[in-house]
C-alpha cells in the first residue's frame, strides 16, 4: 500500500529513539532518566479516592459532552479566571484528551495545507512534527540570547501566508518563562495582523510565582487573537489519563469541536473526573508538588553555576533545563548517546527541538530528587573530563 507522504517523511518520535537506547549501557551506574518529563510521584489521593468512585459508578464508562464534563469546565474557567485575575467562562472552555490534542485541534482550526505557522525556537517537537504532517510550513523565530523570543523580529517573518504564532511558556525545551510584557507584544502583534497567537501553557503552575502569566485574559476582547492551550498531566499528576483543555473564543470552538468529534468523539471521562477532582479538592497538593519542583530547580541551577566538565545551563524553568555540551568535535546526538551509553545519563538531543544542531540537550531535572542532581553534575565532570580527552588525541 501506500503511505501518506506527509507522515512517511518524519522522523520517529524523539522519545521512543531516546528510550531505545537504554538496551545499550554498559556504564555500571544508576539510570538517570532526564528524558521524558512525567511527574515521579503518584496523583493526590482525593483524586485516586475520586476516580475509583467513578469507576464503580453505573455511568463511569459513559460519553460526556463533546465541549467536555460542565463542572470540569465550570472550575476550571472559575480558576483561570482568578490566577490571570481576568473573565473566563465555562463556554470558553474545551476540554481535549491532553494538551498536545489540543494543540493539534487548534492550530489546525486556524491553518490548513500551503498555510505558515511560526514556531519560536528552540520548539516543542510534537508541534513541528503536526505542521508538517499537515502540510502547515513552520517558520522558525530566533529568540535571543536570553532565549526570549521577540515581537518585533517575529514580525518580519510574518506574510500573507502566516496563520499564527505559537509560544510555550514556561518553555519546552528551554524552561524560560515569558514575562507579561513579552505575551502582550505578541498578542498585540498577532491582532494587528490578523492572525492567532497560540499559547502552550502546560507549565503555568511552576512559573515559581502566583503572579498572573499574563493579563491577556483581563482583556473583554481577548478571544479575538488569544488561543490559550493547558493540561492536567503535569499539574496533578495524572499524564496517562490524558486531558488537557483549549480556551479559545466561540468562532475558533466550533471548529475544535468539529475536529474533536473526528479523533476523539470527546476526551476520556475518566481524565475529567480526575481534572475536577484535583481541581476542587487538592489545592494544597498542588502547592506543595508545585514547591518541590520550584526547589529542584534551585538546585539544579546551583549544580550547575560551576559549568561541571564544561557543560553550560542556558535557562531553566518549568520542568527543564538548557544545557550546551562542551565536545565541539562531536555531534549532539552522538554526545547524548554516549551519557546514556556509557555513563547512563538519558537526556533528549537539542536536535529534536531545532531544524540544526547547536550543541544542546534538554534536561527533565524534575524527573529526580534533589540529591541525584548533585550526582548528575557528578557525571557531566567524568564526561567532560574522559571524553574531552579523548577528542584531544
């Protein structure tokens, strides 16, 4: 048979190429999986007590509302609309079976084949992959030196062709968490021009701060421009329920609704009875996991201030760190299979979140505790050290 070209063409997904070379070490130490961000704890247990309850119940298995659970929507817009001190409403609000569906369902409700979509680099792989499935070119958005991406730069990109600017923040990769003044650039750009900026907003809880991520929703018109991407994975702990949400105004909702029906019907009932129950009833939870991922930051920050072995941070936040590798002779994918390989350290090439290659690798440093950081920096000195050495000879 024949394969649609568009799929055929790209290349396997990141983590499964990552997680297949684990059948390779011989290094001899403790795996470090810095690979796939997942949270390494279990969900809170009003939660479990929630959707065991649900599970048990004569409708625990039924189809829900296409726009997703009314009293998942209902919090959930009533919380948004407190932490950006703004008005969302419950119809504002669909929910998808993660965020990545809802991304897919909402930049393809604004872009189809021949269209543009700029990314800002470096990108979250999944959302470059989708464009490019779908025939959508990316146009790719150098951020500078501090990686923030920048308005009036990514204005020259834009042309007739651009459907819309798509920014995660905290960033994936990157960690670095846009400030309110940089979002409303862009949305105040993508308005001017007609099109949408889509924010991933996955990390919003581990910004480090209770301060809005942007006053965007404060604004009556927001949904004019504003597609507002989420998920419950990371924030209550639940990733293989897979829900997640799209917070867009009524002309682009109808048509998410139009694709959800196709792919899905509607997200997993399951999902959203977790979602609402860590909504409503584990807050404290949150904070507290929240906590201790902002304290694992500090101190992969702190590991790494000394430049271990010439390894570089560029930024961190969020879940993630930025690191350059020092073996310039060697190639990023080569230099990350030998961490796993030899020294079995699993960590994502930068090559998966940029069209070349410039040295980098993504760090999930909320995947261990705080005290595997310090082995962690441990590790990048023994490689620095015996494989730097060994490009010298």
């Amino acid at each position: 048979m024949r394969l649609n070209h568009l799929v055929h063409r790209e290349t396997d997904s990141p983590i499964g190429a990552a997680y297949g070379q684990l059948d390779h070490r011989n290094g001899g130490f403790e795996l470090l999986d810095l690979a796939q961000a997942a949270p390494q704890y279990p969900a809170a247990p009003e939660v479990v007590a929630h959707v065991e309850a649900v599970a048990r119940s004569g409708h625990g298995a039924d189809y829900v509302e296409l726009a997703g659970l009314a009293k998942l929507r209902e919090v959930f817009a009533a919380e948004l609309s407190t932490a950006y001190r703004g008005a969302v409403g419950a119809d504002d609000v669909v929910v998808t079976a993660g965020c990545n569906q809802a991304f897919c369902l909402a930049v393809s409700s604004v872009a189809g084949p021949g269209d543009e979509v700029v990314l800002a680099l470096p990108y979250y792989f999944n959302h470059d992959m989708w464009l490019r499935m779908n025939d959508i070119r990316p146009r790719y958005l150098e951020p500078g030196a501090d990686l923030v991406p920048d308005p009036a730069a990514c204005e020259e990109l834009l042309n007739e062709r651009v459907r819309a600017i798509v920014l995660v923040t905290p960033g994936n990769p990157s960690g670095v968490v846009l400030s309110p003044d940089v979002i409303a650039g862009f949305a105040a750009l993508a308005e001017r021009r007609g099109i949408a900026l889509i924010l991933d907003e996955t990390y919003r809880t581990f910004r480090g701060t209770e301060e809005p991520a942007h006053d965007l929703f404060a604004r009556p018109d927001w949904g004019r421009s504003v597609i507002s991407l989420h998920s419950f994975s990371k924030d209550l702990a639940i990733p293989g329920y897979r829900v997640g949400a799209v917070v867009a105004s009524a002309q682009v909702r109808r048509e998410v609704l139009k694709l959800l029906d196709c792919v899905a019907i509607c997200a997993p009932r399951v999902g959203q009875e977790a979602a609402w129950a860590g909504l409503t009833a584990a807050g404290d939870w949150r904070a507290a996991r929240a906590a201790e991922v902002a304290a694992k930051k500090v101190r992969f920050d702190a590991v790494m201030a000394g430049r271990p072995g010439g390894f570089e941070l560029l930024s961190s936040g969020g879940f993630f760190g930025w690191v350059r590798h020092p073996l310039a002779g060697r190639g990023t994918e080569d230099v990350v299979r030998d961490l796993v390989v030899q020294y079995d350290t699993l960590v994502l090439p930068g090559t998966a979140f940029r069209p070349d290659d410039q040295g980098t690798f993504r760090v999930s440093f909320s995947n261990v505790e705080e005290p595997e950081l310090d082995e962690l920096a441990r590790r990048f000195a023994l490689v620095g050290d015996e494989l730097g050495a060994a490009l010298v000879q």
